[in-house]
C-alpha cells in the first residue's frame, strides 16, 4: 500500500477540474502511454508520451463530467479521476 502511495504521490495532474489543458507532470516514473475513459469506460482519448516528464492534454472538446486517467508507467498502471467542466 506504502508503494502505491508513493507512485501516485509522484504524479500530478492538475488543474483538476479542468476546461481546456490538463498538465501531467511526473518524477522518475518512465510514463509510455495516457488514455482517459469516461465514466461508462469508453476510451475518449489516448497519447503515447515516450517518458516524457511534463505533458499536456487537451481536453477542451469534452464534454463536461468525470473522466479516469490511466497512465501507463514502465512497472506500474496508475488510475486518477479527473473532472472536466
């Protein structure tokens, strides 16, 4: 659990709620791939980032509500709720 904590704690995506760019920014971790799914687990949007440690998504034309990232790491799979107004 210690572990998990951890990972998610080197990770940060913000602003959250967001309306147009989502910025992910990361330490150490060696992040391949970003798709984010609705709430229904739809796949709405996917980028391969090849470990990049600042990325920008924009979310602009979504529509408005709660969204999931999952991010793709080197060892891990790392999921967060991100909401679009």
């Amino acid at each position: 659990m210690t572990e998990i904590r951890e990972i998610t704690e080197k990770l940060k995506a913000y602003p959250n709620p967001t309306h147009g760019q989502l910025k992910i920014e990361n330490e150490e971790l060696k992040i391949s791939t970003i798709e984010i799914y609705n709430v229904i687990g739809q796949l709405v949007q996917s980028k391969i980032v090849n470990l990049q440690s600042t990325i920008t998504i924009d979310v602009s034309e979504l529509l408005s509500g709660i969204y999931f990232l999952k991010i793709q790491t080197k060892n891990n799979v790392i999921t967060q709720k991100i909401i679009k107004s």
